[in-house]
C-alpha cells in the first residue's frame, strides 16, 4: 500500500464547509419524526425510495424536488426518505464506484473532490427540499464524513456480516439489507452487536489514535429484498 492523496478529517471537512442553521434544524427535527415512527409514537409509515446510484447532482436534485411534492400530498400518512447513495459496491473491486470515488465519472478517480462533492449534494437536497436522505455505509470509515447530514445509514447486504459495520452501527440508527430468509441467523448476530454498546479503535482522525465506545442504537431495523 501506498499514499496517494491526502484528505481532510472529517472534523476538518465539517468545519471548512459548515452547516447552514437551517439545515441542521432540518436534521434535528427530522430524525426526531424518525425515531418517534420507529418506537410507535407516529403511526405513520416511513418510505425509502430512490434510485441505488447517485452519479449527477443535477439529475438527484431534479428527482428530489419532484418527489418533495409528492411528499407534501402525503405527508399525513408517509415519511419519505431518499435514498442518496454515493457508493457504489462493486464485487470484483473495478468498474464505476460512485460519486466518492468519481464526482466526474468521465474523468480519473478523486476522492477528495469526491467526499466534498457529496457533501454538497446532501446539503444541497436539504435546503432545497427538507429531506435528510439515506446514505449506504460501504466504508465505515466514510460516515463520518456525513455523519451530521443524513437521516437514515444503511448497510448493504456484502457488508452485514462485517464486524466493524456491526460495530459501527450501535452508534448510528442503521437500515438492514439482506437477500433472503436464509441471512435470518446473520441478522439476529446483527441486531446483538448493534444494539448494545461497543468500543473500538478510531481512525487517528485527529493525529493520534484513540479507543472510542459506541451508545447503543434501538433503530436499527431490517429490511427484506
């Protein structure tokens, strides 16, 4: 292995391109609707929705202003979520792996554009239209870089039996991908290790490396495809 590119911490990204107030209010409220749907205090449904690929800004934001509409006809009964994935899985490691990796697909792999290009995409779908999206963790390491924007985490079904996921998602309220019945017993382990408490070595993010412990997370839910 070797360095290629330097990038900015996630607290440095964080403070180099803050938050406007009206987003963070936005995020406050919103994952407030969340839990409350989640443990039973809101009956109504949570929907997420959208495309897997999030490769064009102006293609995710046309979608999602159109989807706010739809979203105000309903807004008794469902509580959207979009799906805003700028990660693309790939099983033999070559190909397109999404806007972190590529904000031009036409154009070489630059990761740092990259985390600062999706950080302007999910604000930006903020402050145009109010929703916090969801967002697959396929790097944990990459969360923290949004960690303050998103409204729901997911973990995609290559990456659920992976320790530090499971690790990392007893701090975050997470979404479950799994294939089929056959990952029920994988999904129990999961809910185990989410659910409670857990430490773990931290990126030096800040020049040294720490133990961090994790609070227990009571959303994380599976979802069945």
């Amino acid at each position: 292995m070797k360095k290629i590119q330097e990038l900015p911490t996630p607290e440095d990204l964080k403070k180099e391109f803050p938050l406007p107030y009206k987003v963070q209010k936005i995020k406050k409220q919103r994952d407030q609707e969340i839990e409350d749907i989640f443990t039973g205090k809101d009956d109504r449904l949570i929907l997420i929705i959208g495309p897997c690929s999030a490769d064009r800004e102006d293609a995710v934001l046309d979608y999602m202003n159109r989807l706010a509409v739809l979203q105000e006809k309903v807004k008794d009964k469902i509580f959207m979520i979009p799906r805003v994935y700028t990660n693309k899985p790939r099983t033999k490691g070559v190909g397109y792996k999404g806007m972190l990796h590529q904000p031009d697909p036409h154009s070489k792999e630059d990761m740092l554009k990259g985390i600062i290009a999706i950080r302007k995409l999910h604000t930006d779908v903020v402050t145009q239209t109010g929703f916090t999206c969801a967002e697959e963790m396929l790097y944990p390491e990459n969360h923290a870089y949004l960690s303050d924007l998103l409204g729901y985490v997911a973990i995609g079904a290559r990456s659920v039996e992976n320790q530090q996921h499971r690790i990392v998602a007893s701090g975050v309220g997470i979404c479950r991908n799994e294939e089929s019945d056959r990952w029920r017993s994988y999904c129990h382990d999961e809910f185990c290790c989410g659910s409670a408490s857990r430490s773990k070595i931290c990126i030096p993010w800040l020049g040294s490396t720490d133990r961090w412990e994790s609070t227990s997370s009571c959303n994380i839910k599976r979802i069945c495809g």
